[in-house]
C-alpha cells in the first residue's frame, strides 16, 4: 500500500509568516509522529498522536509550533510567525501501534527567508 | 553527554568488505533499538531493529545489542557502493515513551 505522504515537498516563507505542514499516514496507522531535521543532524522529535490524541507535545520548541489530527488520520503542523531558525525539514512518521517501527514520510523542507 | 552518540564519519570501505557501524546510548532504560539508512535528500528508511541482547541478522545486515554495555553496532556484510548513505541510529528511550531519539549519524561511503 502507499506510505507516508507530506506536503508540500518545499515550502518557503518569508519570516513571519504562517505555515502549514500536512501528514497522510499508512492507512490502518494509530501512531503518528512529527519530527524536526537540521542539515547534518538526525532527527528530533516534535510531537506525537495515538488517534486523535496528542500524547507528547514535549518537543515543539516554541507556541508558535502546533500541531493537530483532529479524525486520528491526516495530520496538520502549523508554524506561526515562522523564524530563521525553522528552517529544517520536518519528517511525519507513522507506525501501527505504539509498540512497533516508525516508517517515515518524505519530508517537507521548509526555508525561512 | 548526548543521549545517542554516533561517529559522523565519513567511514570509508572498500566495495566487497564488511562496513561496522556504532552507537552508545545513555539511558540503561532504553527498550527498542533501530537502524535507519537515509541518502542524501531523502527520508529515513528502517534497515533493522533490535530489541534483545545479542545478534540479528537479516540478508547482509547484522544488528547487535549490548545492554550492559549500552552499545549498538550495525554490520554491512559484502559492501556495495549502493550502500553510501548516512547512517541513523535511534533509541526508545524507556517503555511508555514512543518518541525515537536519534545520533547524528554516521556518513558511510564504500569504494568501488
């Protein structure tokens, strides 16, 4: 079946701008992850849903990161008043159930100007 | 002290030989353990994982985990160049907590 989908692929926002990430996990997928990527580094996690509920919010770095899955399927990461520093690409990855592997989306790289 | 240590490399093999890769973890708690390959540009893709002490072993790739030693090494047997990528590994740090906490990776190129 398809994987993780993202999008947009690319997205770039003059800073203060708003942002809107979207996620389409496996289908069938409870768990649902977003995690961040600089140039270099491995990913560091963000958030995390199972279903429709946010369990872990622990790793957004700021209030201007949001994120939300509202029908426990597709889910949206919302970056308000966006900042040099958000620039990265920002990874969705969605696993059965909590206890098995995360298979990851493409990505959305994400470039503040 | 990071809580998932990897070398950044670049590891440099010959195409043909056997490509080890390490990763130290600091919480003794952790449960789950992963391998994950990512070429340049593109998304993490899961090679292996490992939950219990010892070997797995899957086509060319091996995992192994030491708990008492708090290490993870990945083995790439019979290298070819189409195994240049970098090299992630990733930790669930204790039961209950499903969040991966990456290394840095290491950058891994085999010589043909």
């Amino acid at each position: 079946g398809a994987g993780v989908s993202q999008s947009p692929r690319y997205k770039v926002a003059k800073r203060g701008q708003d942002v809107a990430l979207r996620c389409d996990p496996i289908s069938g997928h409870v768990s649902l992850f977003w995690y961040q990527q600089a140039l270099g580094q491995g990913p560091e996690f963000l958030t995390y849903f199972q279903n429709e509920a946010q369990l872990d919010k622990s790793g957004l770095p700021s209030d201007r990161f949001f994120a939300e899955r509202p029908e426990g399927s597709v889910s949206t990461l919302k970056i308000q008043r966006t900042q040099q520093e958000d620039s990265a690409v920002y990874l969705c990855a969605s696993s059965f159930s909590i206890w098995d592997e995360q298979y990851f989306g493409p990505g959305t790289r994400l470039t503040v100007t | 002290q990071k809580e998932v240590e990897q070398n950044s490399g670049p590891l440099s093999v010959p195409e043909g030989a056997i490509a080890s890769l390490n990763c130290t973890y600091s919480d003794r708690g952790s449960q789950s353990f992963f391998w994950y390959r990512q070429y340049s540009g593109k998304s993490p893709e899961l090679i292996m994982f490992i939950y219990s002490n010892g070997d797995k072993e899957d086509g060319r790739f091996t995992a192994q985990l030491n708990k008492a030693s708090q290490y993870v090494s990945l083995l790439i047997r019979d290298s070819q160049p189409s195994d240049s990528a970098t090299y992630l590994c990733a930790v669930n740090p204790r039961q209950g907590a499903q969040k991966l906490v990456f290394g840095q990776g290491t950058r891994l190129t085999i010589n043909p």
